[in-house]
C-alpha cells in the first residue's frame, strides 16, 4: 500500500514557486515564513527529492520541481473548480430540479410556478411528475414532494407553505335549486359526488364561525377518483362536491360555479413542502420553495 501524502502540502509549494518567495508566499496564504518553509521542507521529505533551489536573491525550482509543480498547478486547479462548482450547486439554482406533487395542485398551482421558475432560473431544468399517489423521494430520485392535506409522519422534513380551505361548490346554473339550503341538514338527499381519493368521503363536519358543529353524511349517486375531473361533474349538473379551494377559486369568481353554504366552515388542510433530510439544500429547492410559499400566500390573499 503506497504512504499517503499530505496534499495541503501543495499549496504551500505552488504559493512558493508562483510568487517567487518564501516571504511572498507566507503573504498570500496568510501564514509566517517558518510555516511555509516547514510545510515545503516535509513535502521534499516525503518525496524525497528536491523541488526549490533556495539561495539569498530568488527561489527557483530544480528540474524535477517545475514537473512536479505543472501537476501541483493542475490539481489545486481542479480543485478550485470543484469547490466553485458546488458553491454554485448550494447556494445558486442551477442543475435538475425534480419534483412531484398531486394531480389537482399540481395543474392548477404547481404547474404555472414552474414555468416561472424556468423564465427566472434559465440554467435550471425541471421534471415535474403528478400523481395522487405519494411518490419515494429517496427512490425516485426526487428534490421534493408537494403534499396537500394531513401528512403522516414519515420522518422526512415538511416545511409548511400554507393552508387551504375545503369549499361545498354547486353549479351556478343551478342557484335558484339550491338557494334554499341554509343549513347542513338540509343537504340530505341533495345529489353529491363523492371522492374516493380520500378515507371517507361520504361523511362530513361543519362548523360556523360561532364554532357551533354538526356532522353530516351524504348521498352519493357518483364516486369519482379524481378531484379535478369531480369539478368538471360539478360544472355539468352531476351534483354537489367538497373541494379545495385552489381549484375552485377561479370558477367561483368566473361564475361557473356557487360556493353553497358560505357561513359554514369545513375542515382546512395543509399544504406543505416535504424534502429528504440534508444537513445543506441546494439553491434550487431553496428557491422553489420560496417561490411556492409566495404564490400560496398571494393566492390566500387575493
């Protein structure tokens, strides 16, 4: 097994041949002369040869100095290299961002953020996936999952970018039909689509703002797995659903669809960022976070 060399060693020499100086050398590396003159001493006795030909005047490199040098120059060159290129990784968006998130966030808020994303940072690219299923970000090779709702604990870090709300939406051709309902109990045997995607999709609880509340369960004539084809059946007449917020917002102010029961609250869930635990995040997650936490706060404020 060959001896293992000390390569900080070589900065000290390079400094030394580059500068002309032992003196030199000390300045720039921020270092007294006996340091340097140490440090390149070992390195000669390690190697056994001699790489400087010191004299009063100057300090030049014998002939087996100046190879060993032109290597020297190469590696602490590729290592600058390296250093810079991860500080660029680190703290600057640059490479391949991969990230997946639900079908119904994804489309509506997700999807949007990532062009953005690609006009702001062009040295960056994007694979985004979508899917109702929660994806393994250590397998998959993913930076980040967006989760929407109630997270389990899976031992992966969450950041939470926001909240939203659950909305009963109906509609808007059917307003006359459904302006007498003035209270959750009116709802039984209204015609509801239900949305298998979640545990029980049937049974709900409302609550006022006085926090009075009331569980109801539903009638469902239509189960559908997939929240934005359920807002497409709502818009066509199939009946009433409960959906989030963020894909319904613009077709309630488009006028497509009514909110029904606008005084009742229903359960509100989270929207949050989860990651692979990493002791340092790279400046393109950093920065797509960012950029989702300001959307969902604008969203929540328009």
């Amino acid at each position: 097994m060959s001896k293992a060399h000390n390569l900080n060693r070589l900065s000290y020499f390079a400094a030394v041949v580059e500068t002309g100086s032992f003196t030199n050398a000390a300045e720039r590396l921020s270092v007294t002369k006996a340091v340097v003159s140490s440090q390149v001493t070992q390195l000669e006795q390690e190697l056994q040869a001699t790489l400087l030909v010191r004299n009063t005047r100057k300090v030049s490199t014998t002939e087996v100095g100046k190879i060993f040098y032109e290597h020297c120059a190469s590696i602490l060159n590729e290592a600058e290299e390296a250093f810079s290129a991860l500080s660029q990784l680190t703290e600057n968006p640059i490479g391949t961002l991969r990230v997946t998130a639900p079908n119904d966030y994804g489309k509506a808020i997700v999807t949007p953020l990532v062009a953005a994303f690609r006009r702001n940072y062009p040295d960056c690219q994007v694979e985004l996936y979508l899917g109702d299923n929660h994806s393994d970000l250590m397998a998959g090779n993913l930076d980040l999952a967006i989760r929407v709702g109630w997270l389990r604990d899976s031992g992966l870090l969450a950041r939470k970018l926001g909240v939203f709300k659950q909305l009963l939406v109906g509609p808007a051709d059917k307003f006359a039909l459904l302006s007498h309902i003035k209270h959750p109990n009116d709802l039984v045997g209204i015609d509801f689509i239900a949305n298998t995607a979640i545990s029980d999709p049937l049974q709900w609880q409302f609550k006022t703002t006085g926090n009075k509340r009331i569980s109801v369960k539903l009638k469902s004539n239509l189960s559908i797995n997939s929240t934005p084809a359920i807002k497409e059946a709502v818009k066509n007449g199939a009946g009433l659903a409960i959906l989030p917020d963020y894909l319904v917002q613009k077709d309630l102010i488009e006028g497509k669809l009514i909110q029904v029961l606008p005084d009742w609250q229903l359960p509100q869930g989270d929207i949050s960022a989860v990651l692979p635990a990493a002791k340092f995040r790279a400046g393109k997650v950093t920065a797509f976070i960012e950029m989702l936490r300001r959307a969902e706060k604008a969203r929540v404020d328009s």
